[in-house]
C-alpha cells in the first residue's frame, strides 16, 4: 500500500472518520504505467471515471493528458470542468434516452453506441455524424457474474454478428464510423480474453467493412489484486502481446489506428483506503462481532460482490490475532465488511483501514439510512488535502425536505 499506517493514523485524526483517502501521486503512477505496458505509439487511455470520480483525481488524471470514458450527462460535465476537453471523451452510456443524446451531442463529445436502435434513432436524428459502435465481444470474463459484459447474457453491445446490420444503418444515414469498441468485463481473470476480445473485434474491423476508423478501443477491466498473496497480472507481458496483435492487425488494415483502453480499477483500486473507528465489540459465544462507524452504503463490494477488502488495524498492529466478524452501522445483517476475518486485536476506539478502496467504493456510495457519505482527502506529494467534505446530518435532511440553501 502507498500509504503508510503513520501517514493514514494521522489523516484519521486530522479529519475525523469515516474517511476516505486517496494516493493521487498513485493514481497518476498506475496511469503512466500503462504506457510502459502497451508501447503501441498510438496508445490512449481513457480513465473509466464511474470508478471515481473525486474532482482531484479527474483533475491530476487531466493534468497528465488522460482521455475519459463517461457514461451519464454527469460525467460528461464534470470531466468538463476538470479540464477535459470533448475531443479526449468519449460517451459510453447504455440504455440512454433522446434527450440524454441530444444533450451529451450537443458538447462535441463522441458517442459510441451499443444497440441496432439507437443507431437508427442516432442516424435520423445527426445524419452525416462521426460515431463510434459497441460491440459484444462475445467473451465471458469478469471477477464476479455481475460485472461480466460479454456473451448472451448481458445487455450491452452489438452482436457481431450483426455486423452486416451496423453497415446498412451507417450506410443509410451517411454516419462516419471512426471507432469500434468492446468491453468484456471488469476484473478480468485471464489475459487471453483479452487477446479473444481483441481478435473478435479486429476480424470484423476490416477495411472492406469500416474503411473510416480512426481508432479500436478494447475497454476496460485490468485485474489488481485485492487479498494479499494473489498474483499481479504480469503487464508487460500482456502488453507486449496486445502491441503485437495490434500491430499485426494494423498492418492488414493498411492503416496505423488508434488503440484505446478504458480502465477504471486498474488506475484509482490501490489508491484508496477507507478508514472507519471501531466503536462496539461483542462476543457471540466465542464468534467477536466488531461494530464501527461506517456501512455498506458507504462501501458496497463485500456485501455486492462478495469483494475481499484488506483490512489492517492502524491503531494495533501488533495486537495477539483472533477471528472478527468487521460490521458497520446499518440496520441489515449482511452489513459486513468481512467476514471471520484473522487480525490483530481489535479494541473499541482502534482505527481500521479498508484497503483498495479507491475504485467504485465512493461512486457507489448513497444515504442509505440517512447516514451521509464520508468526506474525502486527497494526498499529493505526501499533503493531504480535503478534496470533498461529507453533509452534515442536518444538511442531508434539508436536502430530503427541501430546505437546503
Ligand atoms: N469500459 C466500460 C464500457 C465499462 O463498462 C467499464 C466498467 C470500464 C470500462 C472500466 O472497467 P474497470 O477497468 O474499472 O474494470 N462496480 C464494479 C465494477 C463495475 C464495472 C462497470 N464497468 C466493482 O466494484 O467491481
């Protein structure tokens, strides 16, 4: 972990818990890295920013020249404001509406468009545009069902095999289209589907079929690892196979493309911790049930995925080690943490950290029992900084009742 127990003990005191902190000098690195992995010269990487969305990452990510991938009118404003100019996002959204079109087209953004029917709707409406089409990769790959995004059992892309149908639509309504995407999941378990994914993009890719396109974008999904010992990915190699199909691939399109990727896990995971006070400890009958001030509102994954967070106790990290149960305040009982979790003592008042929460902890974050989310700091060249407060109770009510200036 980039910071250390001192640094994050500190902070806890300083600005209170809950607490989010993030390592922006991380970020900024697991950004840069990318492009020591894939030394394609065409390479850009798009930050997926529904992984996080904190204004200073956007703005250290926008610094260091990074493109965006957005999915919602939101994103694409706040990218906006960070500094991102239109021609550095692209619009991933699914299942949009008219206006939402409308709205995100009316900035210069490109919209890359996953289904036969809004194509059409598309087309009618901006004939004579550039566009970018969403292909299903038809490879199932992923770290939980949930987030898997290729194959018949989700709802993103075009087939490929409708590939003939995307033609005919472009083809009607004079659509220029200057990129192919896919995406196949996140968390991926294994390098080949991403060589696959790859492949089944690129054969249909021709320039019989597409002779306009500028780039292919192979989305997101680069593993971390979460628990300790689990293996790194081995990234040079992965990249130095992806620049070589690529390469390969643009030899017989007769044209050096673009190649885009869009991680979100890979460049924010292991920035972020967030850090949570102990306030209640009970002994089940042998089973120790930990209580802290902090919930699955505010960080969802264990209990969503079944997601493993590292937990380290800042505040005794030489404690004898037992088994705890690490629970939050909310009133379901799968609102847990961990479950019979091996750390040192944990006493009421210990500080704990719950590591790699730097990707979709906040962004899926909400009030549930109106308990506000927690403010959020950001440290770069080791200060830390607060990058967002968290609402008051009170403030959070006035919202509800309308009453908030
Ligand atoms: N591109 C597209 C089209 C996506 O749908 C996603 C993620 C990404 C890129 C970025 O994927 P990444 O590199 O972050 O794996 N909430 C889940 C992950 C959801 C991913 C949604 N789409 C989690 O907490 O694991």
């Amino acid at each position: 972990m980039s910071l250390d127990s001192k640094q994050l003990l500190s902070i806890a005191q300083e600005f209170g818990t809950p607490v989010y902190v993030y390592d922006g000098d991380e970020i900024v690195k697991r950004y840069n890295e990318l492009y020591e992995f894939i030394t394609w010269p065409k390479l850009k990487i798009h930050y997926a920013m529904k992984a996080n969305y904190n204004f200073r990452a956007l703005k250290a990510l926008n610094k260091a020249r990074s493109g965006i991938d957005a999915v919602s009118p939101g994103d694409v404003m706040l990218a906006l404001k960070a500094g991102f100019t239109p021609d550095r996002i692209i619009y991933t959204a699914n299942n949009v509406t008219d206006e939402e079109v409308r709205q995100v087209k009316s900035t210069g953004v490109l919209m890359n468009i996953g289904s036969l029917s809004r194509l059409e709707k598309f087309g009618k409406e901006f004939p004579g545009s550039e566009v970018c089409i969403r292909f299903n990769p038809d490879v199932v790959d992923g770290s939980h069902a949930k987030i898997m995004t290729g194959g018949d059992l989700t709802k993103f892309g075009v087939l490929l095999k409708d590939v003939d149908k995307v033609k005919a639509i472009a083809e009607k309504y004079d659509l220029k289209v200057v990129g192919l995407h896919e995406h196949t999941g996140s968390g991926l378990q294994h390098t080949e589907s991403v060589f696959k994914s790859m492949e089944n993009l690129m054969a249909i890719a021709t320039p019989e079929n597409f002779p306009e396109l500028r780039f292919l974008d192979f989305g997101g999904g680069f593993k971390v690892p979460y628990e300790p010992g689990e293996h790194r990915v081995d990234y040079i190699e992965m990249g130095t196979e992806i620049t070589r199909l690529f390469t390969e691939y643009c030899k017989k399109y007769g044209r050096e493309l673009e190649m885009y990727f869009e991680p979100g896990k890979y460049i924010v995971a292991e920035s972020g911790y967030l850090l949570v006070e102990v306030n209640t400890i009970k002994d089940n009958n042998g089973r120790y049930i930990v209580g802290c001030n902090s919930g699955f509102p505010q960080l969802i994954r264990p209990m969503f995925y079944d997601a493993y967070h590292h937990i380290v106790n800042l505040s005794n990290p030489h404690g004898k080690k037992a088994s705890y149960d690490v629970c939050g305040n909310i009133c379901e009982t799968g609102d847990r943490f961990a479950e019979q979790r091996e750390l040192p003592e944990i006493r009421e008042g210990d500080i704990l950290s719950l590591e790699n929460a730097g990707a979709y902890c906040y962004a899926m974050g909400g009030h549930y029992n109106l308990r506000p989310m927690p403010p959020e700091v950001f440290v770069i060249n080791g200060k830390p900084e607060l990058a967002r407060r968290g609402l008051t109770a009170e403030e959070l009510v006035n919202l509800i009742t309308g009453e908030s200036k």
